[in-house]
C-alpha cells in the first residue's frame, strides 16, 4: 500500500490542529489512487498533537470526479 504524510511546522508557526489536504490536493490524490489502482493512507497532523489516518482517499472526497464520468479509460 502506497502512502502519504502531510504535516505542518513552519518558522514562524506550530499548530496541533492536524492539517487535512485541500480539495485541489485530494482530487489529484483521487486520481494517482485511480491510476495505482491500489489504496493510497493518507496520514496528516500538525506539528504536535493527534494524528489522522484514512485507509484511502475516499474517506476524504466523497462523490469525486474521475476520469470514468468522462467515459475514459484509463
């Protein structure tokens, strides 16, 4: 299984709060998962605090859009 980490520290800031991909990031990240045709985990959290795992993309972007509703093959 494929996965990938997103975290957030910057210098100049710290968060706890866990720091989900953006909607741009999770449609692309729909679309390798589609093309692997394996789960991608996503794993994300902030620079302290809980952590968050989803098994696949499909956790975090339901009803996506892919290359099928274009009647593509891929």
């Amino acid at each position: 299984m494929k996965s990938n980490a997103i975290m957030a520290k910057g210098k100049d800031f710290e968060t706890e709060s866990p720091v989900a991909p953006c909607g741009a990031c999770r449609q692309v990240l729909n679309e390798f998962q589609d093309r692997a045709g394996s789960p991608i985990a996503i794993i994300f959290s902030g620079s302290t605090g809980s952590i968050h795992k989803y098994e696949n993309i499909d956790g975090l972007l339901p009803g996506s859009f892919e290359p099928r509703d274009l009647n593509i093959q891929v």
